[in-house]
C-alpha cells in the first residue's frame, strides 16, 4: 500500500501543464479586475474575484493535485473529481462573472485584432445563443454524466491517459454549460422565464439520483477495473463503490437545492413586492407592471 500511495502522490507531466493554465487564467482574471476596479468600474466586487478563484483552485484539486492519482485506485475520489469538475468548480468561476475581467485582463491588440472580431461574427454569435439554450444544456450535462459512467467507457478512460484528459475535459465544459443558465453571467440573458430554472434543476436531479441509487445499492461492482487495482486504506472494492454512490447523492443534493430555495425566495420576493406596490400605485394612479402567466412583464 505505501508503493501505491507514493506512486500516487508523484508529480506528472500534465499536471505540470494544468498548474501552468491556471496560473495564466488567475493572472489575466486578476490583471483585468485590476484595471477595472483602477478605472471605477466596480462591476466585479471583491467577492466575485474570490469566488473565480476558488473554481480553479478545485480544478486543480480534481485532476492536479497529487491526491487525485488515486481515481486509479478507489471510484470514491473519481467520482469526487467528478462532482468537482461538473458541479462545484464551473458554478464557482461562474459566479465570479469571468468574461468582464479575462477580456480586460488580455493584451489589447489581442483583444482588436483576433478575440472582437470573432465575438462579432454573426454564426458564432447563433452557436452562443444555441449552446446557452437550457435544452441544449440539460442535454450536455446528461450525456457527459451517463456516457462516461458506462462500464465500457469508463474502463476505457481510466486505462488511457489521453481518454482520461477528454473525460476531464468534457466533464468541465458540460459543468460550464448547466450552470449558464442558473447563474446568468454578463453578458448572457435569459429568455425563459425564471422560474423555469426550477424544473430546470429538478430534472438534472433524475439522472444523478437513478446512477448514484444504483452504485450505492447494487450488490457487485459495477467497475470491474477496481477489483484489480490495489486497496489503499483498507477499503473493499464494494465498499468503494457504495460510498461514491453515497457521495454523488447528497452533495448533487445540496449543491441543486441550495440554487433552486435561493431562486423560490427571490421569485417569491419579487412577487410580493409587485403585490404590496400595486394599492399605493393605484392610489396615484400608476400603472403597475402585472406578470403574465409566462413570467412575463405586461402593462
């Protein structure tokens, strides 16, 4: 076991890369909501540059950190990059509202001459709008959740280093592409209306919970791979398993619902603010803004 865990905790080549990126991605962040916040622009608070930060400080922690060798060896700490890369880490660089500072924070003629004219060009544009679309987003994070944890697939990712990357990989894009919708950052707008992220939420649940059910109470390893690999700390390979079942359910839990109780109370908010308004506005004669049956604002 100490073999293992030493051969685990050793530095690799792409980790050595992954350390590089986000290192850039801090600098940039930093550099533009430097230039912002010495401008009086104070669109960014503090606690947004946190936030940017903390995502990729558990981006590293899934996949750069020493520790995260160990996905080879227990399918608790794979499905805990996992959560990481797909649920906490893209919702936290989210929140951080990114694109304000990154833009600012790149070199200026980059900005001119390559990066503002490919954000102006009208068919990128429609796959922006296309791939910000809740269907299509819904869609990527579903497919990335129940394709990669096929047995086959998933054996296939964690025998190949390069299959491995693209795991990672798509794991983060599809996270970036769940929480758009939810978290809205600049310049994005939504065009359905709000509460429809509850449903939203409420059926990204479903597939999480049937795939964490069935590795908590299926009763043989689903990942046969595990059973080869050495056991570190002493945990079987059933045990393991039953645990990431364990780990998927209540923290896809917490992290949906704590998004979806904030979204009820600030509909809620907004709907008795509307109420209290409309007596004191009639009374002066005022036309208050009434909500269709579709969310939206009408006269």
């Amino acid at each position: 076991m100490v073999h293992s865990i030493q051969a685990a905790l050793a530095p690799s080549a792409p980790s050595v890369w992954l350390d590089l990126v986000l290192i850039l991605e801090a600098f940039l962040y930093l550099r533009g909501w430097t230039r912002l916040r010495l401008s009086r622009v104070n669109i960014v608070p503090a606690w947004r540059a946190a936030s940017f930060l903390l995502g990729l400080l558990f981006i590293w922690v899934a996949v750069g950190s020493p520790l995260a060798a160990f996905d080879e060896q227990l399918l608790t700490v794979h499905m805990a990059q996992h959560l990481l890369l797909m649920t906490v880490a893209p919702a936290l660089i989210l929140l951080g509202a990114p694109l304000m500072p990154l833009l600012h924070g790149l070199p200026r003629y980059f900005m001119q001459i390559f990066l503002a004219p490919l954000l102006r060009y009208p068919p990128m544009q429609r796959l922006g709008r296309l791939l910000s679309s809740p269907a299509v987003c819904w869609l990527a994070a579903t497919a990335a959740l129940v394709g990669w944890h096929v047995p086959s697939v998933f054996t296939l990712a964690l025998q190949s280093e390069g299959w491995h990357i693209v795991e990672h990989s798509s794991f983060l894009a599809a996270g970036f592409l769940f929480w758009w919708p939810v978290i809205q950052p600049w310049p994005s707008a939504s065009r359905e209306p709000r509460w429809f992220i509850l449903l939203y939420l409420f059926l990204a649940t479903l597939p999480c919970d049937i795939l964490s059910g069935y590795l908590s109470f299926c009763d043989r390893v689903v990942y046969p791979v595990y059973l080869n690999t050495p056991r570190p700390f002493g945990i079987s390979a059933l045990a393991d398993q039953q645990c990431a079942g364990a780990l998927m359910w209540s923290c896809i839990t917490i992290l949906y619902l704590l998004p979806a109780a904030m979204l009820t109370m600030q509909l809620l908010t907004t709907r008795t603010s509307l109420a209290d308004a409309a007596p004191q506005a009639e009374l002066q004669g005022i036309a208050v803004p009434q909500r269709d049956s579709q969310g939206l604002e009408a006269v």
